[in-house]
C-alpha cells in the first residue's frame, strides 16, 4: 500500500489557522501584467507589509538583482525587513496559491510535509512553466521537509478548506479536459482525500466571467470559519456572471458538511464590472487572503460594493482587522492577493 498524508495522519489546515509564513514569487513576467507591470509593486508591497505585520513573508526570487528591487520596494512601503525572508528560487510567474507548494501538518505529532502537484499553467495556457513547476520541491528542500508527489495535476486556488475534512471545489476547473483528462470524477476525489488528508468534497459549478483558470473557487467562496463561508453574488440580472453565481448560492444550501450540518452562508456582493482594454477582468472580493493579524480584501474603486464588502467581511472576521487594497492594477494579470500568495500553517 502506498503511503498517502493521508493515511499518514496529515491534512491540510485552514487558511484561518495560525500560520508561520505567507510565500510569494516575486512578480516580473511583463506578459502577465502587459503594459502594466510597474504599477502592480506599490500596492503588491503594501500587501506584503501588511501581512509580515503579524508573520514571516517568504519571497521566492531569481537574482540579487530582484532581490535589490524588491527591498527597494518593500523599503518605500516601510515593510518590515526583518520579517521578510528571500529565497533564490527562479520562477516563470508570480501565482503562488497555484504552483507554490500545499503545506500539509500532522496535529498529534506536531510534523509538517510538502505536497507538490504538477503544475500546467492552468491548462498549458501560458508556457513556459517548468520553473514553477518545481517551486514546492524546492521549498521543501530548503525547511528540511518530506514530498509527496501525486503525480496529477491540482492548483491552490481550486481547492477551499474549513480544516475539519470538508474540501470546496469547482466542475469547471478540476473536471476540465486540460488538467486530468483520463481522471474521472471519482478518481479526483480519491486524490483530493488522499493528498488533502479530507473526508468530504463539495463541488460547485463555473467561475466568474473573465477568469482565466476554469472556475477557481478562491473568486467564488470561501470558509471564513469551519462551518461558515462567504459567496459571492451578483444582482444585476443582465451580467454574465448573476446566472452560475446564483446556481452556486443555491447549491451551496443543500450542501452539508462533514459533521452532516448546513453550513452557513454570507452572501458577498461582486464589485461594478471592471474592464481593461476591452477584457472583462476576474475582479472579486471572495480573492482575500486571511494572514494572522488581519484580512486582506481586494478593492476596485467601486465605493459602494468596496464599502459593503470590506463591512461584511468584518462581521465574519471579529478578530482580524479587514482592510482593502486597491487591486485595479493587479487584477489585469487575472488575479489577485489569494492568488499570488500560498500560507504555511504554524505547527
């Protein structure tokens, strides 16, 4: 029999769960941010300054070169240096949640491992993407920590956790011909139980419009506690996105979790359409990244939703201070905060 983190007594913990360490790779590819690029470090570097507030912040980069540009930066913002950490680790791209590696803990005996999926560049959209590809093996190599390799195909950003067993997913994205094509439905979740060390994995529908990975949950919902999540939706009947988000509301309430009870659900407004050179952009709220001391919303100068999102999200998190971050620059590489950053759980 082969051994799984599973069968080994791992899992992986929820991203409101202490943690050690956020990881990123520090952004550079010109295409993924075209036209663009030098506006995304201002508020790229405030992210990381806010977050290395309350926890270590480890930023994969290529050179010495990089690492002199992104302290100068991070300098500009005033981020805390002490608590950044850099490794010399080359990437193709900045998608952290989705190359970066899956940290897994055992809580009885307080150990840790590294997951490492294969990585295609959501479906071999954007090649080359051999370098991001082995980010977790050499992340893993550098904290002296064990690999499991599934040999499958799986992004961060596809999968959502409340740390209790129940795993959050999308049809669209992981049932999608171009990640795992001779893989069935149940076979997937073989995989996902195994390697996630979870018991019980709910599927959604599609993603929102304009979002190129196939569906990632982390635009859709997200569990903010172990039995309650934030969806989002979208009220004007005419935008491309009211329909699947709608059908997702609605299975989300007949869905239950691995103690068998309803989850509860926050429904989460989606921000004004925002377009860029005429591409609709995958902006949405639900992209948070929750770190120790607070919770990192994107923003997208809509006053009214930014408002009512940013207010909302307090409500679920009465311990962590919320804050918005403009995203309109980053979310013309199609992502945001979730999207560039991978937590390491503290164990």
């Amino acid at each position: 029999m082969i051994e799984t983190p599973r069968s080994l007594g791992f899992s992986f913990p929820a991203e409101f769960e202490p943690q050690r360490a956020m990881w990123l790779s520090w952004p550079h590819k010109e295409a993924s941010w075209p036209g663009k690029i030098e506006a995304i470090y201002p508020v790229y570097s405030e992210f990381i300054k806010l977050v290395a507030r309350g926890q270590r912040v480890c930023i994969n980069i290529t050179n010495e070169r990089m690492k002199a540009f992104a302290i100068h930066h991070l300098d500009r913002v005033g981020a805390n240096l002490q608590q950044i950490d850099f490794f010399f680790h080359p990437t193709d791209d900045a998608w952290c949640r989705d190359h970066g590696p899956a940290f897994l803990i055992n809580r009885k005996t307080k150990e840790k491992v590294v997951v490492d999926w294969g990585y295609n560049a959501w479906g071999d959209k954007y090649p080359p993407y051999d370098l991001d590809d082995v980010i977790p093996t050499l992340i893993a190599g550098k904290l002296n920590l064990p690999v499991f390799y599934p040999q499958i195909i799986m992004e961060g950003g596809s999968v959502e956790f409340n740390g209790k067993g129940t795993l959050l997913t999308t049809t669209s994205c992981l049932l999608n011909k171009n990640r795992n094509p001779g893989l069935t439905q149940a076979e997937i979740e073989k995989y996902l139980i195994e390697y996630y060390g979870v018991e019980n994995i709910l599927w959604l529908g599609d993603g929102i419009d304009g979002d190129d990975t196939d569906g990632h949950i982390d635009d859709l919902t997200r569990f903010v506690n172990a039995d309650t999540v934030v969806t989002v939706i979208e009220d004007d009947a005419s935008d491309k996105n009211y329909r699947p988000l709608k059908e997702n509301l609605k299975t989300l309430s007949t869905m239950r979790l691995e103690t068998g009870k309803q989850m509860n659900i926050v429904e989460l407004p989606m921000p004004g359409k925002v377009v860029y050179e005429g591409q609709r952009l995958p902006a949405s709220y639900a992209n948070f990244y929750i770190a120790n001391e607070g919770v990192i919303v994107p923003t997208f100068r809509d006053k009214l939703n930014d408002t009512k999102a940013l207010d909302i999200l307090q409500t679920c998190f009465p311990d962590r201070k919320v804050m918005g971050l403009d995203s309109t620059d980053l979310i013309w590489g199609l992502g945001s905060f979730h999207c560039l950053s991978q937590q390491e759980p503290a164990i």
